[in-house]
C-alpha cells in the first residue's frame, strides 16, 4: 500500500484478510506498507485486495500449486508403464513415430525401426488437432487397431492423443500412456476426465504457457486423482522465424526442482525442421530431461502431415547411437 | 530451390506436384530458381516440397481459408441476435456483465445496471475455465438459469461460454450466443459441434494465436455450417508487465481487409486492470470495432473471480456515455 | 525464505540487509518466512539476497526510478517546444514527415503539405538506423540543412534522430527535438549525453523494453539534467505476422499512472502498413495519447525507405479531419 | 498480386522493376498472378512493390546479408585469438569471469581460478550498460588496466565490452576480443567502427533479434573490413517468468547452416539463475555450439552486479569437467 494510505484504508484492507480467515501484520518502509497476510492463500483471488484503496501491488510469495509441488513431496515421481519402461528416476526414455498413424504397413514397419534402434514407446495420433478443417484428421478407431497390432508385434509401448471427452475413454483403452496436446493444455474439463483414467498421462506444455500454468494443469490431473503424469516441452510462440517454435530447455531444470514429476522433450514439434531435431535432441538430455519425443517416419516426403519435421529411421538410429553416449556422460539409462 | 540444383532434383518437385494434380511453372534468378506450384493448394502439407532435396523455402501464396475470406465474400456479414441486436454492419454492440454468475440476485441487479447504460447483451460465465482446480468454477445449469431470469426480466441477450462437448447442448439452448473461450479456440472437436448448432458463436482469438489461426477456426466453425460467427480480440502474452495481456487493436482492421466476419474487443481480459479498460474501450471503437464484451460487477471487492478488472456499474456507464460520443464520430451506432 | 530455513541463514539475511544500510523486519507464514528490508532499496542489486542459503524469492516493492516517477512528481510535466507547440497538458501534437530526408525538395514539399493538414512538427530522418549496412543511411548534414530550410519554410518545428555521441552535437544544433531511436533506447552513452543538450529529446521505446526499462531509460536522461523528455509508443515484438510491431495502447494509460511525462504514439513504425496507420492513429488519441508522429510522403512509392508505410499527403488529411473530431470528444486540442 | 489485377497494374510492377535494373517473369494462378523480380534484390525496399495498386503480398525468395552467408563461403570461418585460442573448426573455447571487474585482486584471483578449471578466456565489463542509472557502472579504464594485469599473470585472453564509439578504441587496445553487447547490437554507428578494427569480435543477438537481423548486424562488421566475428545467443524476450531469458539454442544449428561463423553461447545472461547455468551450458555443447561464455565470481554474494547468475569458481570446475566429457561424445576440443 502507498506510505499516506490513510488508517482507514489499512484497516479495510485487514479486515476483508480477516473475514476470508487469515492474520495480518504490517511493516512500514519509506514509500510502501506492506500488509503481510499470512495462511493457504492459495484458494484466494488476489485481486479482491487489488481493487481495495491505496493499494498499490499485490505480490503472491506462496505458489498456488501443491500435489504437483515438490515442497510436500521432495523425491521424483516414477511413472511407470510396465514392463521396465517407466519415466523417471535416472531412465531416458525414447517416444518415437510417424505424426499420424497412415496405415496399418506404415505403423508395423515404423515400430520395428524405431524398436530397433532403440525406442521403447511408440507414437503416432489417431485423433489429429489439425488448423485446417480440411486437411487430414486422423484415422481416428481404425488408427488405435494399428497401434495395439503394432505393439503387439513389437512389444513397444503406446503413447496416442485424446482430443476430447467423447473419444478419451476409446483412446484409454488403447494407449499404454494418453498425451494431452499442446492446444488442449487449459482444456480443463480434459484435464479433469483424464484424472479419472487409470493409464499415465502425457501433458503437452501449451504454446504459450507459464511454468506455473503447466504445473497447474497438470495439478488438475493429480487433484482428480491420477498421479502418473509426465510433462513435456514442446516449444514456445515467439517472434523468431527460423524455427517454428521456440525450444524452452530451461524449463527442464526449472521443473525440476519446483515439482516431482518428470518432463521429457519434444524437438520435432518445437523445431518443425528435422536439421534441428537431432541438435535439440542432444541438447535435451544434456540438460537433464528424462525423455523425448520424436518423430520418425519411413518417408517424410509421403507423411500425410508434418512432413519437414519427421526423421527417417536411419537419421532417427543414428541420433539414439549418440544419445547413448551422452546418457553416460550424464547418468542416464536410455 | 538453390540454383546450382541439379536438374533431377527440379524436375523430381515437378512430379511430386503433378502427382498431387498441380501445374507448375520455372523462374530462374540470380541464386535461386523459383518453380510455382499452382492450384488450390490449400489442402497439401508444404511439407511436403520442403523435404526435397535441393529445395531451400517454401513460400505460400494463397491463404488457406476460403468461407472466412473476404476473397469470396465481399460484403460484411451480418450477425443478427433478433429483436435488433446484430454485429456487423455499422452498429456497435456492448456487450456487459459479469465475469461469472454468482447468484441470481447478483446476475439479475447488474443486468439492470448494464442495459441502463447502454448495453444490449449480458455476459456471465456459468462454466468458467479457472486455472486453478481450487478455484470456482462456475454455477454450471443454476447459472444458465440465472441468466435466462436475468434476460426475461431485462430482455439483454445472453452470451455465455460453453467449454465442453458435454456442457454445449444445455449452454446452446439458454444462450442467445455462444462463446467459445480463448483456450478453447483451437478445441476443434468443440469448435466442429459448434458449428452444427444454430445459434451465434462469439470465437475469442487464443492468447498466442496468429490472425490466420483464428480465420481458421472460425472456418472450422462455418465448414461445420454455421456461418453466424463473430471474432473477439482479447490481448496476446508477451513480455511486459504493465497489463495481463496486450490487446492487439491492430488485429481489427487486419481481420476487416481479411474476412467478411465481425470483429469484437475485450478490454477486461486483455488488460486484467480496471484503470485500464476503459481507454482500451475508446481504443477499440476508434479502431473500427463492431462492439465490445467488457466485465462489470455491482461489487467488483466481492467478486469470485477476476475482481481486479470488473468496472462498477456507475465506471461503466460513465464509459458508454463517452462511447455514445466516439461512435457519432467514427459513423457507428451504438 | 522457506519455512524450515535454520534461524543462522534469516540472521544472515538480516545481518547483510544491515551492512548495507537497512533496516529488517519478520513476518512468518504457513510455508514461508518473510523478511522486509526497509529503505531506499532502489540502488542495491536484489540478487545479493537471492544467492544467500534459504532464499526463496526476492519481490520488489518499490519502484526503480525516482525522478521519472508521479510519486515525487504529481503534476503532468509539459515539454514545450515554444510557439506554441507543447506536448502535455491536454494539446495533441501531430509530428509527421518522410521517413527519411530525401532532397530538399522533397522535405520543403512535404512540409508544406503536413502543415497545411494540422501537423505542428516535421519528422525526417538524415541520419538512419537501417538493418543492412547496403540500405539508404541518410544524407546526413545535408538532410538537417534540408529540414532547417523546410522549417523557415513553415514554421513548423523539427524533429530528428540522433544515432550516436558523434553525431549529436549537430542533431542538436539542427533540431527543436532530438529523437532517441528505438533500437538505442537502452544505448546508455547516447542516453547520458543526451541528459546534458538544451533541447527536449523524444524518446522512443525499445522493441522489447518493458514499461520499468522505457521509464529507467528515461530516467538515465532525468538524471542527466534533461527533464523535458516525450515517450513514444511504437510497437513491440511478437509473434505475430499482421503487422510489423504489435502497437501496445495500454501502455498509455500506464504510463500516464506512473509517471508525468507525455507519451506519444507511433502507427506509421507499429503496423509497417499504411492500411492500418489511420486506425491507429484513431485508437491512440481514444487511448489517452499526447499526440502522434507519422510518416507521410510525397509519392510513397518512390520512398527510399519504409515505404510501406507511409501515408499520401491527401491520406493524411483526412486522417488529421477525424482526429480533430475524435479530439473534441476526448478534451484534447489538437 | 490479386488474379483480378488490372493489366496496367501488372505492367506497372514489370515497368518499376525494370528501372530499377532486374528482369520479370509472370506466372498466374487461381487466385493470384505472381510476378517474379529477378536479379540482386538485396539493395531495394520492397515495400516499393506492396504499395502499388492490386499487389497482395511480396515475398522474398533472396537472403539478404553475402559476406556472413554460406553460401558464398562454404567452409567454417575460423576466429584465431592467437596461441592457440581460436573459435569455430572443432574447438570448443570457454570464456569466464565476473560480470564486470571489481579491483585488482578480484579479477586476478577468479583469473587463476577459471584458468585452473580450464577456461582461455577470461571476460569482465569494465563498462558496464546497466538498467538503472544509479547502478555500478563499471570501472572504466582502472577496469581495463586490471584486466591486462591479469592477463599478464595467467595468459587468458581478455573479451570485454565496448559501450561507445568514445571507449571502443581504447576497449580495443586493450582487449583481445571487443565485445558488442545485445543492447547494443543494432547500434550501426558503433557496429561500423568495430568493422574498422583489427581485433575479434563477439557480438551479442539483441534480445529480440529474428536470426536475419543478427546475421545483418554481423554483415556491418564485415562490409567494414572486419571479418573476425564470433556471435552469441544469450536468450530472448518472452512471456514467461521461470528464468530471465529464454535460451534459444536452435539457432545455434540454424545459424551455423546459413552462416560460416562460430557461435557461442551465455548461459548467465540467459538465465538469470545460477541453477540453471550449468544444465543450460551442457545443453549449448550438445547442441553444436562453439563456445560459451559463462559469469564466474570469487564471492557472489558480495558482487555489485548480476549476483544471481554468477557460478562460484568450484562450481565451474565442476561444470567444465563434465563439459569435458560432453565435447568428447560431441567431437569437440575444449
């Protein structure tokens, strides 16, 4: 509050802290008062005192998010899909596949070359987000039926989009591990449903999400009740033109040491170039990711969507290779 | 392509565009050689030329909504709410209410408040998108109730957000428009069902989405077959701190030279600060804006949610009476 | 400080804030401990603070800047630049002219033509920041002999930027007001010198500079001894793509809440699209600005620069017709 | 140009760039005519196109900038500092030190210590931009002298920053590198003098600088005979608030395809956050990067700028060993 906020204006401001259950204390300095207000601010919309006389700024000192926060919970997450494929805890998982599953060919023969070098999940969307109403959708069912005969002959473990209430229980029955896109980030009524499923679940930080805002989406899922979440960047808007995205790898330090939850990387995505695919991808796990994400496709000129960005499975094989080494360096298994 | 490509490689792009049903022409510069793809290439990925050997950019020509076009549609669209409320067309619309309904004293009092004023349609959120899972999340069906009492006691038309597949059906029969909210702009399952339904949607532009992101979801929208679409600026995320979002006035006569469809602003959401909503209103008008969504609260100190840019009833008619003035000036018709 | 910070690391904090001078005092939460450093923080760097053991956040309660500051300074500052022509206090002032001086014809005609539409100053670049080295840099001497014979001419008052400390002096000399560029608005050098001429400066704001930057830029130039500075308005980068810039209008108000300096709007450099110069320039008058400066050229499409941009003399006109009208209605004398 | 396009309109565009020297090729599509502008586009504003009648967009197939392009100087460039500290064909140089040079025995004491952990360079201001007028503004040439003192007693070379055209020359007697700031990296008049020197550069990407303006900002140097250029990424402006900067590593593979010369990275400037420094350097080398300059001081907690960010001396060590191992797997030189 200014310094000559008049007693009454003080008094107001104590008394409104007091009617929602918390304690104050004041301590004056040479042009602010500061009204301290003490307790689980959290649930509380800071501008009720903003809009209150003679204050000047309201400043939060405690976060707004608690299942997702490392405070009450200080050892990592490990989320585990079964059979030794889990995020988390010193393992450096691979998610690798075509943008969106094309055929029932096209995905089998994928799965074997990224298995093959050294994925242990399989991507690749049924159910596509697309800006354009008339470019390709997706092959929506048909598409999960690929996946489940891809990894029944591979044994790779299936990582798909749900991009709506409507068909999140048919993809839950299919996935090994549910991704929630990018553009559904603040989907909270998503968000919501898809703590009520009992598969992990994949949250895509939103093209122009804070730290914050990704931790308080994924709080949505664990308030709801489902506690295997895996975040992953993907890459921010900003004005730059040589990349489609802007790459954020400090957000992988900085959400570790704010939550427990593992956050893997997604350099296909945030590039939209396959010349830079590989460079971020080394940069990810030199920064200390737990994962990534990437794409692969046996013929990115044929992709039905995303072609530029899409690695063929001998770029893909010999950036795994290189990603081996540099695990040891940084004490990851791959 | 790079001008020293060898000629297989040109003549390999050549094929690919034939194959896809295109004609194509060669110009040849200093250090590239352009070849023009021709046709209506709106439904083919770039992409796909981009992964060529020899090709170094590919430049879109043509733009890749046609219904939203003002190309095809020259005159401006009309969206008519009945009982002479219509967008578009030279009128300008407010737009008032607010943020959510929290009882059905408060909705009834401030829609008497705002039609005072000037204004012809009430807002008020009975589903509200909260980035916070403890924070209120709206009255739901109580609060379409609400403001269907509001509305025959005052005769406002209702606009009001729909946030989900299963929630649309039940807000699409109370509202007389519905609003689909910035972090659901690119929700295209819920952008394709609004389409279906017939009623006026208010689209709001997502907070880092390009003006050819949003013509496009308008174009999910009327592809679906409801052409009753208005656009809503309402700040995009940057850098500075002076304002929760920066209102991109520009983006009105952009979307004016683009589209048929008409175009809103929202100075509360944009700035998140009632000092400044106001001259963000007069700033809107005087850019071309067919109307404005703005939040009043009878007690702005005991709101819900977004307390801090709530103007008083009293704030907000002071506002309008001003409008009143700017639209004789700028040939609009409150 | 966290909750569970050992009582030596808060008597650390303390011990420091003292040995530079302050005053401390503690207020303890549920999960934090808050230590308030009283006095004039303004010249100590936060991070002393932040690197100590236990520190979880450093806030900043008060502002940097002092002399730039409405605290210390409530009335509007008018930056007069004598006949008449006086930014503040309720005029509009119309700044307009070529992007750059092109010939001495050119200028004189071109001044002839603004004056006549109601601009009081004339713009004009001889010296130009241009982003290659092989694009039109000015005329330099020349280009400010050109604007001195364009201002015996008219009588309109000369406005004209200085790029460097070797330059200035002549600038100076030439110029009723010396304009900073954007791109040098954090050149402290420039800055300084800048603070010790007899002229009033106008200075423009940084392309990504926050509100805090723009006023502590300012504030180098207060504290140089020159207090008869004009801020400018003129777009920011984003990611956007309908426009150059992003032109923030809510910047207006709040510099016009922090601070007592005028501030100005430039639509000309925001948009870099004379389509959207004129809506603009209507929305910056609504949004509270003390006046505008635009580029009008003869014949824009054989400017040597920005040509884009600019308006015709007849655009121009009209434009300034409505601006008065809109004027009227906002209490402002053009 | 629109497909309705008048022919005198088209013949117009063919007429103009005929007197400007270059050839046309016209080619019509379904909604537009392209007209191809073929010859040296580099030295014209294309805005003399867009403003002519029924011109839709211009597109630029040319990059703009020669002498820093690849493509007429295929191999690395190689910036050689002299006994044997050279940047780009394989090494990978780290340079470190304070922010800027405090007194003597700070700067010849972290001198010994990076030195011992493996740096060749050491940095420091002994001009400093800072934000705020009332900061430490560095210790001018006291500051320079202190740097060659250390340089005699360890043989690092020193890279410090140039603020002005008034200190560069005796910047550039000093030091072995001259560094151009971000701040500063638009500032033509101070980018052509650096070009006139016969010294290294390392010049810093502007904080919202798109990857052409960077690589033109360069190109001023080199169009002025100097063509040791060394740049830097050192993070971007952006909406999010979990570090200072956004580190934008992809354009250190981006940079490197369209440019011959080296490019480092500060991870210091950044961040803002010594916890993210180290993860962030790591992350530079896996992605390709030539180099980092990095913020180490004896005493963080007692530096008079940028304390937050500063590594302690065992902290680098600690980094630069793993940096080590990370240069193996990447086929560098430390």
């Amino acid at each position: 509050m200014r310094r000559d906020a008049p007693s009454e204006d003080v008094l107001r401001v104590q008394a409104i802290a007091k009617s929602l259950g918390f304690r104050t204390s004041n301590v004056s300095g040479l042009t602010k008062i500061a009204v301290a207000i003490i307790g689980d601010t959290s649930t509380v919309d800071s501008a009720v005192f903003k809009v209150l006389p003679s204050v000047d700024q309201v400043l939060l000192v405690t976060r707004p998010y608690s299942r997702t926060s490392r405070e009450g919970h200080p050892e990592d997450t490990l989320v585990d899909l079964g059979d030794g494929v889990a995020f988390g805890g010193g393992s450096f998982v691979i998610i690798a596949g075509p943008c969106a599953v094309e055929s029932r060919e096209q995905i089998i023969e994928v799965a074997h070359q990224v298995k093959d070098a050294g994925a242990k999940c399989l991507r690749g969307g049924a159910f596509k987000p697309r800006t354009s109403p008339y470019a390709f959708q997706g092959l929506g069912e048909k598409g999960l039926e690929y996946l489940d005969a891809a990894r029944k002959e591979t044994g790779l473990k299936v990582v798909t989009e749900a991009m709506d209430l409507e068909s999140l229980p048919m993809v839950a029955e299919y996935a090994d591990m549910v991704q929630v896109g990018s553009r559904n980030m603040q989907n909270y009524s998503l968000l919501t449903k898809v703590g009520s499923i009992n598969k992990p679940v994949l949250l895509k930080r939103g093209s122009s999400a804070t730290i914050t805002e990704l931790l308080m989406s994924a709080e949505y899922i664990l308030a709801s009740g489902n506690e295997r979440v895996v975040l992953c960047e993907r890459g921010v808007r900003n004005f730059s033109d040589h990349a489609r995205n802007l790459l954020d790898l400090s957000i992988v330090p900085a959400v570790q040491r704010l939550s427990h939850l593992p956050i893997i990387v997604d350099p296909s995505h945030a590039t939209g170039d396959m010349n830079l695919v590989a460079p971020m991808a080394y940069a990810a796990i030199a920064a200390g990711a737990d994962g990534l994400i990437v794409e692969v496709h046996p013929k990115p000129e044929l992709a039905k969507s995303d072609a530029a960005q899409a690695l063929k499975p001998d770029q893909f094989a010999v950036m795994v290779a290189k990603i081996r080494q540099l695990a040891k360096v940084m004490g990851k298994k791959v």
